[in-house]
C-alpha cells in the first residue's frame, strides 16, 4: 500500500524569460531528494533545429521524387510527361514537408512545456502520424508504384523529422546555470 506521503508529487515549473522557460521533472518528496531536476529550454536552439529539421524533409521530398520519377521512372504527383522533376505538385509536396517540420517542432515545445514525458508522447504521435503518411497512398486510385514509391518517401520524412525533431528538443534542454534559482 502506498502512503499518502509517498504517493504526493508535485511539479516545479518556473519561467524566466532572460534565459527561457525552466522546467521539471515530477519529484516526489518522500524520496528525500534536496533538489528537484529543473531544466532549461532553450527555445531559440529549438526553434533554429526545427527549422533545419523543415529544409530537410523538403529536401527529402525533393530528392525522393528526382530519384522516383528520374530512376525508377515512376510517375509521382505528376503524369510521366512532366519530367523528372515533375510539376507544381513536387513543390507542394516539398512545402507540406517543410510545414510539417516547423508543426513537429510547435508539438515538441508543447509537450516539453506541458507533459511529464515530452519524449514518449513525441514519439508515439509522430509514429502513428507517420504509419498514417505510409498508408494514405495506398487509399488512392493511383498504380501501384506510384503509391509504393509515395509511402517510401512518405516513411522517410517522418523518420526524419521524428529523429530530428526529437534530437533537437534534446539538445535545447540543460541545467540551470549555478545560482539561478
């Protein structure tokens, strides 16, 4: 049975808006613990990583669709008169990508401001949004290299963002400097 001392935790969230948002880890105080495990979110290092994650997987959709429709002469987003680099429906693609980016790294500093395991939720939301870009294509009335080719460029953006975007909400947390209360 757990005692009610035991079972009482609380969050420390503190704000400082010179050096960025401090943030916890829940502690429980019947664990004698002197300190809690603040940590400092930078959201400028966030932010310049989310927007390198964005020109990355625009590039990816870029480079996906070149090597789709210019190797492997599969008709991407375009008929196959279009040419390797398609149409306009390549530089959408590319922006969606970007897009998409810059909205996972909104919902990593979300989750980081708001949730006791930012990571964890991180991860499953962009898993399952990812198995959903894989699957979508294969929704449509497209052949059926069209849409296998789509879901490979499709799981590869999101494991990219995924692991960028999760890289970079890592690298924008540290501790407090000394003597910042």
């Amino acid at each position: 049975m757990i005692s009610a001392a035991a079972a009482e935790v609380t969050l420390d969230t503190a704000v400082d808006m010179s050096r960025g948002v401090l943030l916890t880890a829940d502690r429980t105080p019947a664990e004698g613990r002197g300190t809690s495990n603040i940590l400092e979110l930078d959201a400028r290092r966030l932010w310049a990583g989310g927007v390198a994650t964005a020109v990355v997987a625009g590039l990816i959709a870029i480079v996906g669709i070149v090597i789709a429709r210019g190797i492997f002469h599969v008709a991407v987003l375009a008929p196959k008169g279009s040419g390797t680099w398609g149409n306009a429906n390549t530089a959408t693609y590319a922006a969606a990508a970007f897009g998409v980016g810059l909205v996972a790294t909104a919902l990593i500093h979300l989750l980081l401001l708001s949730t006791p395991a930012p990571f964890t939720f991180f991860g499953w939301i962009m898993g399952l949004c990812t198995l959903a870009a894989v699957v979508a294509p294969f929704a449509t009335d497209a052949d059926l290299a069209p849409k296998i080719s789509t879901a490979i460029i499709n799981a590869i953006i999101g494991i990219a963002i995924w692991n960028l975007t999760a890289s970079s909400g890592h690298r924008s947390l540290s501790p407090p400097p000394e003597g910042a209360d």
